[in-house]
C-alpha cells in the first residue's frame, strides 16, 4: 500500500519533466528549430535549486508558503488519480471533484503569492488566472457530469476501471463529446496557447508567468515543478477517463504493472504531442475571446450529457 | 436560557451610563444564554420534541413547540451567538462614550431572543408577532450609527421589504388557517395536506416569496447589500449567518412538513431561484469595493447554495425517492451550518479591519498582514472556507451539494436530469467566482503595501475580538475535517422532516472520517486523509528548501529596472475584478465617467476617473414601481382633504355600503 504511493509519486515527479521537455521538442520541431534536448526541464530544475532566492522586501508569509501549499496540493491530486493501476491506496480520500478542487487550491494560493509582492505584473496575472479558472469551471463541472451519468460515480479508479472493462464499446458519442469539451478545459486549465503562452514574457500577455514572477531560485523550481506535475496530472486525466485501456486494475501481477506503466507513458506523450501540435497551429487568442472558446467546451458537454439521455433514456 | 438574554436585555438599559460594565453585562449573559441554547438543542435533537403551552385556549394556543428541525436552528443560532457576544465585548469599544451601549445590548439581546422565538412558535398568530418584533429589532440595529445618512436608506430599504415580505407570510398563513379552522400550527400540517392542489401552489409561493424577501432571494435580495453593511459589525455577523437563515427554516416547515412537497414543480421553483441568486450574488460581490457589502452579497450566493441543495431535495423527494431527497436536504443543511459559521467569521473579520483602520473601502487598504498577522490567520481560514478549499468547512457542503445533484441519474426525468446539471454547471462558475471574490479580499486588504494612511496606522485588535473569531476559524476547519461527526446529526433532523434516514443506505461515514455515497458506486472523499496526505506531503518541498540552504537576499520588487515599490504601482481591487466586469457587461451596465485638466496641451495635470455599476434591478423592476405608486399616490392625495369631517363622511359611507352587502347576502 505504502509501496503503492511513493512509487506513484515518484513516477510523477519524475516523468513531468520529461513531458514538458518532450512537448518543447515538438514544438520546436514545429518551428524548424533545433530546440532544447528533451531533458532540458530536468537540467533547469538541478540548475535553480542550486541558485539564491531573491526576495521582495514587501512579502509576508504568504509569499513564501504559497509555492509549498500549491506544490503538496497537487501532489496530493497525484495520488487521487489512477496513473498506472485503478486501485489507488489512497482513492478512498477524494473523487473527481475532490481533484479539481485540489488544483483550486494550488492555483488559490499561487494567485494569493502574486499579489503580495505589490507589482502590478503578479496583480495582472492573478487577476486573468482566476478569471481563465472561473470560465473554466462550469465547463469542467458539466463535462464531468456528462462523464459520471456514464458511468454512475465520480470515483476516479470506478471511471477507469468501468471504461477499461468495456473496451470499445466505450467509445460512444457522448464521450467523444465529453472528450473533447475536457481538451479544451486542459488546455486553459495547463496554460497553453490558445489561451495561454507557456513560453512568454510579454507582459501583455502572460498569465502563469506574471504570478510567479518574483520568484527565483529554490522556490521557482518548486513552482516550475509543481505546474509540470499539474500538466502530466491533466493529461492523465485525459487519459484514464476515456482510454483506460492497458490499466492494471486489482491483483494484477508485476508484468501487468510494468505493461501498464509503458503503456501509460506512450499515452501521455500522445497526448503531450497532439497538444503540442494544437499550440503551435493556433495563434493565443485575446483573453476576452476565451469566454466563447469555453462556451464551446461547455456546449459540448451539455451536448453529451443530452446526447446520453438520448441514447440511454431513448 | 430566556433568562440569560432577559438578564441581558435589561442589565443593558439599567446600566446604560456605565459603557464598560454594561457591555460585559449584556453580552456575557447573551453568550451564557447561548451555551444554554446549544446543550438544549443538542437534546432535543437527540431526544424527544419539547412542548410548553402558555394558554390552553383552544383557538389560540400560545405556547413553545420544539422539534428536530427548531432545535438544529436554535443550535446555529446558539453558536454564532457565542461566538459574536464575545467579538462584542471588545468590538463595542469602538463605540465607548460615543453611542449609548445600553441600547446596543438591550436590542442585541432581544434580538436574538426574538430570532429563538420564531423557530419555536407554535401558531401562526404568535409566529407573527415574534417575526415582525426581529424585524423591528433588526431594523433598529441596522440604525444604530443613525447618523449616517446611507444607514437611514439602508434601514428604510429594509424596513420596507420586509413587510412586503411579511404580507406574503399573512396570505400564506391566512390560506393554511382557513382550511384549517386554526392558527395552531399543529393543525396546519393536517390541513395542508388536504387541501386543493390550487391552494397548496398558493400557500407555497406565497410563503416561498415572503420568506424569500428575508432570505434575500434574487430578485427580492435588495435590502441586504445596504441593511447588514450598516448594522454594526457584531450584528451584522448575526444577520447575515442567523437571521436570514430563519427564513430558510420556514420554508422547510411549510413545504415539507405543513405541505407534504406534494407540488412536483415546487422543486424547480426553488432550484432555479437557488441558481439564479447563487449566480447574481456572487456577481455583484466580484466587483464590489465596499468589504461589507461585498460579504452581504456573498450571503445571497450562499442562500443561493442552500436553495439549491433544498430545491434538488424537494425535486427527488416529489419523485418518490426520500432517500436521494435526504442527501440533498443534508447537503443544504450542512451548507447553512457551514455558512454562518465562516459569514460569521468573515463579518467579524471584515469588523476587525474596519476596528483598526476605520475604512470599509478594499481600496484603501493592503499590506495590513504585518500589523494584524493574527486577524490575518483567522481571516485566511474564513476565506479558504467560503472559497470551499479543501480540507476547509465549505468544501464538504459544496461536494455533498455536488454529489446530490449528481445523484439525478437515479431519476427517470430528463427534465430533471438537464435542469440538476445546469445547476451544477452555474454552481461550479459562483464555487469558481467566490474563490476569485475572496482571493481579491484577501489580496488586497492583507498583502502588498499599504494603499493609504488607514491602511499604514492599523494595528492588531484586542483580546475579545481575537477570541471571537478564533472561535469561528476553529469550528470551520472542525466542520471541515470532522463531517463524520457532523452528518449523523444533520441526517437525524433530515430524516425529521423527509420522513426518510439517509444514512447508511445512501451516505454513510466510515473509517478515517471518510464519507461516502454508496449508490454511486462508493464515491467517497475523506478529508482528514486529505489533511493528513497535504502534511506529510510538506516533507518533499521542505526537504528542497531545507537541503543546501541557499541565501535568501532582500530586494525590492521586480519592476522592468525601475524602483516602483510604492503602492500607487499596485494593482487595484477593481483592475482585479475588471476582467468579470468586463464578461458581464450587460448585467453590470458600467457607466465611467472620466475628467482630466490639462496644463499644456501635452501633460495632463490631474486625471480623475469614477466608475459605477448599476444595480440592475433596482433600475429596472424596483424604481419603475415606486415611480408608479408615487404617481397613484399623488392623484389619492385628492381625496385627502385633511378635514375630519370628510373622513367621517368616508367613514359613513362605507358603512352605509357594507350593510347594504350584508342585507343584499342574507336576503
């Protein structure tokens, strides 16, 4: 059981890197650059944690628990979410609403941590990420009711091991629909362009970089570490709901888990890529056209949940 | 228990000149007289229904009725209570040889001894008197700083729309008493259950918009952003996490327990009112600048929450499945114990600030943590409470008000089924704005520099105040981690009214205070765990930070190579809630208005910029009304003469018509 968590947590921690560096390299292959090595991500963090902190002379106390509250937050998230196995050690302490609201958590005080140093840039970058989050909610909400009117619960393991156990029958309409209204979401929800760019510093256009701006050293790579993990979480997300596929569930021997595990990470880099290659085909729209990409995301999973008293309820 | 609060009242008026013993007397005893409250509730929740008669008369019997349902309500009452009276013993130094504290008590005292009465009258008539007797009181509380002008409209506004409330009330009580042949409110449940379909709809609108003008639904929600911000900031707390909750009391006691939640669309009503004020409330408080108005919104969003767990329970329960209804009415409950205790905190919070720095304005404040780090602690709790942050109090509700919507797949009704996650949907965007709203309170008003003098000069309050509020803070992460504890009680005062015990077929608790929705395939969240799993968790950045300890240098912040650490280069609370502005432009109707001198053509010399929202409806349902009755009015004038002996003949008049009716009907 114990064996369980860490090895969770340590596959996450230690694959989020890889994600990120993986996605850069697409997309600079996309630009016809040559790009970072993919384990640039790893090189960056080794690098910073070897750095000084500077720190604002305005900050309280916030400043420096926020980066320590968003990183444990989304760990904690980590271990909620079936990554290789639906039986999680610790599935029993929250469900799919619990996991959002455990990201809520992370970006609260992430946001707090940008207003306490007095610039305007963390204001401006706090303000439109919470913004972005609140346009994000409802569509997150009623994608996941479409998801759970499937399947009868919001247990993150029950989803994955129900979708997993039908095999392509699960593919149906309204999931695809689901699906879709949820790449949406985990594209606003990680910070990629359409509406964010993870690469900026334009200050007319950052979100996450603008709050996290005055931080340096130690605790940057704290955060930067913590917003790779939420992006593997998002996309495990992605995965594990609608492809479960390959996923060991109980009693499953030693071979099953490491099948499981391979299969894991090639369906994140899938998932890594294609989301690589929507960012590099889309310009970043304005933040005030996002509220009508997330009407999008939240007209589809309205859709699928009519789409599923249709079928179902017929 | 009565009198505790008696003891207070009139220990108020008699030592009126003496500030300081006076305010000890009074709110000691009201907090005695709490403690006393809350062991009887617990009692009676756990024991048997509690009768006192006063007269035996037949069509009026006077007397004390309290059941499972009174006693939760006189439970949340007694600990906000509590908890209040001790914020007061030091909030009302504020006001020491400027306003008479004998009033203040006597009032504070009867207030709350008035809110008790109502959720344990047993007629319709005694109902009556006690409700009209807290909203008289309330009003007189809301006056309390009379001198303001805005605080003479607030209380005008409200005084006002609670008897438009209060007409309702009669109509509904007036079409249970007909049936019914009394006032007793033992006869009403008989007799609501007989009656015609038409007359049940009737009772039940009635009763919802009367009750639902003290609650603060959308669209009769507009006396609460002005009555509670003017109330002192102890009363305040009891107003917004009390009193508007008695409402919700009577509205359960009517549809359910005198109506049977027979109407199936009654449910619908509810929910979409829920939805509708859950959404506007939180909207209007994103962008508002005044803290306490700002947190008096908030309460109409939460009303909202709670609306919407009573209306998703009021649809399942006409569905035929008590069970599913349970959950939902617990979820709500649970919502409405969490809220007055984290509105509470927050209105005392919010009290604190304005203690210190004499502003209720966000604008002018920040970077108040390091003079008041311990009200910024408890404050931060309310916050992540209000802002459902797990392992927090709110979060429990909201994710058991999730879940209890989500239990729609248990229906066969696809109008319910659409309706419950379009609820969900909008509950998810007011969760998500109610972290950005509070985000912005918090932000603004504690961290970064000080954005004026108040802000500069404040310092931690006293004793009391702290005691006050940790009280609050401690029962909101106690709400929070322990809902094992709490939900077999809630579920006892559910299974009350619904008929139906919930636990263990449909919600039950388990080790590790997990609980968990066994008909959805065990769903369970278990927030001690989670807890426990966020501290242990601290081990992996800490030992970052800890191993090759790095220097921490101090410099100011970044600002493109040029020194802006001053707090005009702040962002400003309203720049922070410009982007919702800017989404809801159609509701918020903004209007600027900006004025700029020039000194030469190219350097402006002073710029002054004004924004405004409006209050959409006021402008447009409330103004048109009062603009037509003042016209009616005018042309009535007329018959006014003035003279008495017109009256007399007016009088005279109607009386010749009357008798002419009477000898018309008998013959």
């Amino acid at each position: 059981m114990i064996a369980q968590i860490i090895f969770q947590l340590f596959i996450i921690i230690a694959l989020a890197p890889l994600l990120s560096g993986i996605m850069k390299k697409v997309k600079a292959f996309f630009q016809i650059r040559k790009g970072p090595g993919v384990l640039q991500p790893y090189y960056d963090i080794l690098k910073l944690l070897q750095k000084d902190s500077v720190v604002s002379t305005n900050v309280s106390w916030i400043f420096h628990a926020a980066p320590i509250v968003s990183f444990v937050a989304v760990l904690a998230a980590g271990l909620l979410i079936p990554i290789y196995i639906t039986q999680l050690s610790l599935g029993f302490a929250g469900d799919l609403i619990a996991v959002i609201y455990l990201f809520a958590l992370a970006r609260f005080f992430t946001a707090l941590a940008s207003l306490d140093a007095g610039s305007s840039f963390g204001g401006m970058g706090g303000s439109r990420e919470m913004f972005i989050a609140s346009l994000v909610e409802p569509a997150l909400m009623l994608s996941i009711f479409a998801v759970a009117l499937n399947v009868g619960s919001t247990n993150l393991g029950f989803i994955s091991q129900t979708v997993s156990g039908l095999g392509f029958d699960a593919v149906s309409p309204y999931q695809i629909l689901a699906f879709v209204a949820l790449f949406i979401i985990a594209i606003a929800e990680t910070g990629r362009i359409p509406v964010d760019n993870p690469a900026t510093h334009l200050e007319l256009t950052m979100i996450h970089e603008a709050m996290i701006l005055e931080y340096s050293g130690k605790q940057l790579a704290i955060v930067e570490l913590g917003a790779m993990i939420k992006q593997l979480l998002i996309y495990s997300l992605l995965a594990n709901i609608f492809f479960p596929w390959g996923i060991a569930t109980g009693g499953a021997g030693a071979l099953a888990m490491v099948f499981a595990i391979l299969v894991y990470v090639i369906k994140i880099i899938i998932i890594g890529i294609t989301m690589a290659v929507v960012e590099t085909s889309t310009a970043k729209w304005r933040l005030f056209r996002l509220p009508e990409l997330m009407s999008i995301s939240l007209m589809l999973s309205f859709l699928a949940i009519v789409a599923f008293i249709i079928v179902k309820g017929g | 228990m009565v009198a505790f609060y008696l003891i207070g009242a009139i220990s108020s008026v008699i030592l009126n000149k003496k500030d300081r013993i006076c305010s000890y007397f009074s709110f000691f005893s009201a907090a005695a007289g709490a403690l006393i409250g809350a062991i009887f509730s617990i009692s009676v929740i756990f024991g048997e229904t509690f009768y006192l008669t006063l007269s035996q008369d037949s069509y009026l019997k006077f007397g004390f009725f309290v059941d499972k349902l009174s006693a939760f309500f006189i439970l949340v009452i007694s600990i906000s209570v509590f908890a209040v009276s001790i914020f007061s013993t030091g909030y009302v130094k504020e006001y020491f040889g400027k306003k008479n504290i004998g009033h203040l008590g006597f009032l504070y005292n009867i207030f709350i001894l008035s809110m008790i009465f109502v959720v344990c009258a047993n007629n319709a008539i005694m109902f009556l008197i006690v409700w009209e007797l807290m909203s008289v009181i309330s009003f007189f509380l809301v006056v309390y700083e009379h001198e303001k002008p805005e605080t003479r409209k607030a209380g005008f506004i409200y005084i006002v729309m609670t008897h438009i409330g209060t007409g309702f009330i009669l109509l509904s009580f007036m079409i249970f008493a007909g049936t019914s042949g009394s006032f007793s409110f033992e006869t009403f449940n008989p007799a609501g259950l007989t009656m015609t379909p038409l007359l049940k709809d009737l009772a039940f609108i009635f009763a919802f918009i009367g009750f639902g003008a003290k609650a603060g639904i959308v669209p009769l929600h507009i006396w609460l952003p002005y009555a509670h911000p003017a109330a002192p900031s102890n009363v305040s707390a009891l107003m917004s996490g009390v009193m508007i909750k008695t409402a919700i009391f009577m509205m359960i006691r009517i549809s359910f327990d005198f109506l049977g939640a027979s109407g199936s669309w009654w449910g619908y009503i509810v929910l979409a009112v829920g939805t509708i004020s859950a959404i506007l409330g939180i909207l209007y408080a994103v962008v508002e600048p005044d803290m306490k108005k700002m947190l008096a919104f908030s309460s109409i969003e939460n009303i909202g929450i709670i609306l919407i767990g009573l209306g998703a329970s009021m649809i399942f329960f006409a569905s035929g499945k008590p069970i599913i209804s349970a959950i939902a009415a617990i979820a709500a409950l649970y919502h409405l114990l969490n809220h007055s205790v984290f509105k509470g905190l927050l209105f005392m919070g919010a009290g604190s600030i304005l203690y210190s720095t004499h502003t209720k304005n966000i604008e002018e404040l920040g970077g108040i943590i390091k003079k008041m780090p311990l009200s910024a602690i408890l404050i931060l709790i309310g916050v992540l409470s209000i802002s459902a942050m797990p392992p927090f109090s709110g979060f429990v509700s909201e994710w058991l008000t999730f879940q209890s919507l989500l239990l729609s797949f248990n229906l066969n009704n696809n109008f319910a089924i659409i309706m419950l996650s379009i609820s969900a949907a909008f509950l998810a965007l007011t969760g998500a704005l109610a972290a950005y709203c509070f985000l912005k309170f918090f932000g603004m008003v504690f961290l970064a520099l000080p954005r004026s003098e108040h802000a500069r000069n404040a310092k931690e309050v006293n004793i009391p105040m702290l005691v006050g509020m940790g009280i609050f803070a401690l029962l909101s992460i106690l709400l929070g981690i322990l809902p094992v504890y709490v939900l077999p009680v809630l579920d006892r005062i559910a299974a009350s009214f619904i008929g139906t015990s919930a636990f263990s077929q449909s919600i039950s608790v388990g080790t590790f205070g997990m609980i968990s929705i066994p008909s959805s395939q065990g769903i369970s969240i278990s927030t001690p765990v989670l807890l426990a799993m966020l501290l242990i968790l601290m081990l992996i950045p800490a030992i970052i930070l800890l191993i090759n300890r790095r220097a921490q240098p101090i410099y100011e912040t970044w600002g493109c190579g040029q020194p802006i650490s001053t707090a005009r280069n702040e962002y400003s609370a309203n720049a922070f809630s410009k982007p919702v502005q800017m989404w809801f432009k159609s509701l918020y109707r903004p209007a600027r208005e900006t004025e700029a001198t020039y000194s030469s053509p190219y350097l402006k010399e002073s710029f002054k910029f004004e924004s405004k929202i409006e209050q959409v409806f006021e402008q447009y349902l409330y103004n048109p009304v009062v603009d037509f009755v003042m016209v009616k009015s005018r042309k009535a004038k007329l018959i006014q003469t003035g003279s008495i002996h017109a009256y007399l003949g007016y009088i005279f008049g109607i009386l010749i018509i009357l008798f002419m009716f009477v000898i018309a009907g008998g013959s």
